[in-house]
C-alpha cells in the first residue's frame, strides 16, 4: 500500500509542467493561429483545448468535467468552437503550445535522460488508472502518445492529473457541494487565488457568489468573514483526503519508491516552470 500523502505529493510536484498550457501564451498563440480570438476571449482558446479529447462536446458537457465554471461561461468559451477548429486540430495546436512552452521555459533541461527516465515512470504510473467515471481521464487516455519525450511527459502528467481531477469533482459531488460552492470554498481556505479574479473567470455574478457564500454560512461551513469555521475546514478536508485516496491507483502502479524517484526527476522541470513565469495568471 502507498500512503496517501504520496498521492497529494507527486500531483503538486508534476502539477507545473502540466498546469503551463493554461497560463503560458505559446498554447494561446496557437489556437489564435487556428482562428480562435483569444485576445478578445481567452476562454475561447481554454474551454475547447482543454474539451477536445472529449470530440465536438457542447458546453454543457464542458461545465460537468470542469466543473466549477458557470454555464455562461462555458457556453460563452465554447461559442462556435467546433466551427473554427476540428477537437482534432485543437489537440494538435494545444501539444504545439506545450512544446514551445516547456522549450522555452525548461531549455536545456528537457535534453537530459532524465527525461526519458520520468517518462518511463510517469507511463508506468498511468498503466494504475481506470476510466470508470473519469471522463475527462478517459477522453486524453483514447489519444496516441507523442513521440517527442518531453512531451511524452507533458502527457503522462496530463492523464495523472485529469484522473486525479475526475476523483476531485466525485469528492465534491458526494458532500452535495456544486461547482460554484467549490470555488467560493477554494477561496477560504485562503490558497493563491482571491475572490474577485476566481469569480470573473469562472464566469460567475456578485449575485451569484455571494448566494453561495450564504447558503455555505447556513451550513455551518463559512463564518462572517468568508473563512472556514471548524466544520467547514472539517469538509474541506475530507474532500481532499478523499481526493488523494482516489488518486492512488496510480501511485501504487509506481510504488513509493517510483513516486519518490518520479518526483526527483521531474522536480527541476517544474521549479524551472515556476521561476520562467509559466504559471504566472496573465
């Protein structure tokens, strides 16, 4: 058995040279290139990139697997997605904005055979999940691996982390906590994003906001201001423990001392994702 810790570890630790394709601009250079207007619309390029392993979804779909965006938003991010681009050639500008990305940002470091190394690991520790109830794991699971090994890895990590995502959103789903609940939820427990820039992009009103953030007080969940009481940071809690439960499957395919080497491996991609600004909110 790995313990759970491991699970929570090795996602923060891979999280970065997965997480690059939604905050760095060579992805959306490349979907505006495909016609998308992500200087108008940034959502435009996220929403289908991000859905199209799933195919020609609607934004319907798109809020139940992201989860914690408003239905304005995901229809407003998918709006004639399908009719700029094929999922299939979004796939492809999304794998091409990586690519440039990790280059720029990782350099020489993406020559190392340690790359390699990490790949072989990472792959190993897909081979443990399952897609029952993980649509957003299965759909990037469907697509062929790159050839290219840092891309291979820019992969791996995605299936790990959409699989972990996937248990995230069951998490949720069984305390009775919605998309919206979720995101004021994030807030309060007082991690990098604050209100204000979490509630415009996930397309939701003051309105709207600030009735969750009293249907959460009602619980007991919330105090007057906005933070989590003892029983609000108790569910929260849960949830993530749950979370990480969930996400074991994979690590134990790798076992501790696999998770441990995967983790060192990978550590300097993603400390020289950080520092290049890859994950800077833009």
């Amino acid at each position: 058995p790995v313990d759970p810790i491991v699970s929570r570890k090795c996602w923060k630790t891979l999280e970065p040279v997965h997480a690059l394709v939604y905050f760095a601009p060579e992805p959306q250079e490349e979907y505006a290139a495909l016609g998308f207007d992500v200087t108008a619309n940034q959502a435009s390029g996220y929403f289908p990139a991000r859905a199209a392993a799933l195919g020609a979804v609607g934004a319907g779909v798109v809020q139940a697997t992201f989860f914690n965006f408003s239905a304005i938003a995901c229809v407003f991010g998918m709006d004639r997605a399908w009719e700029t681009a094929t999922p299939a050639q979004l796939q492809q500008a999304r794998w091409r904005g990586a690519d440039r990305a990790l280059r720029r940002l990782c350099g020489d470091l993406l020559d190392s055979p340690d790359v390699l190394e990490a790949v072989e690991l990472a792959r190993t520790a897909t081979t443990g999940c399952t897609p029952y109830g993980r649509p957003l794991y299965a759909a990037n699971a469907s697509l062929d691996w790159p050839d290219v090994p840092h891309l291979a890895l820019f992969h791996a990590v995605t299936l790990l982390r959409e699989f972990r995502g996937d248990g995230h959103i069951a998490a949720l789903v069984v305390e009775g906590i919605s998309g919206l609940e979720a995101a004021v939820m994030h807030v309060a427990q007082g991690d990098a994003w604050t209100r204000e820039p979490l509630r415009k992009t996930r397309g939701y009103t003051t309105e709207e906001w600030e009735d969750a953030t009293a249907r959460l007080r009602a619980r007991g969940w919330l105090d007057e201001a906005d933070g989590f009481t003892a029983t609000g940071a108790a569910v929260r809690q849960r949830v993530e423990d749950r979370t990480d439960v969930l996400a074991l499957p994979a690590w134990e395919a790798l076992g501790e001392q696999g998770c441990a080497r995967l983790r060192e491996l990978v550590r300097p991609l993603s400390a020289a994702v950080i520092e290049g600004g890859g994950l800077r909110i833009r």
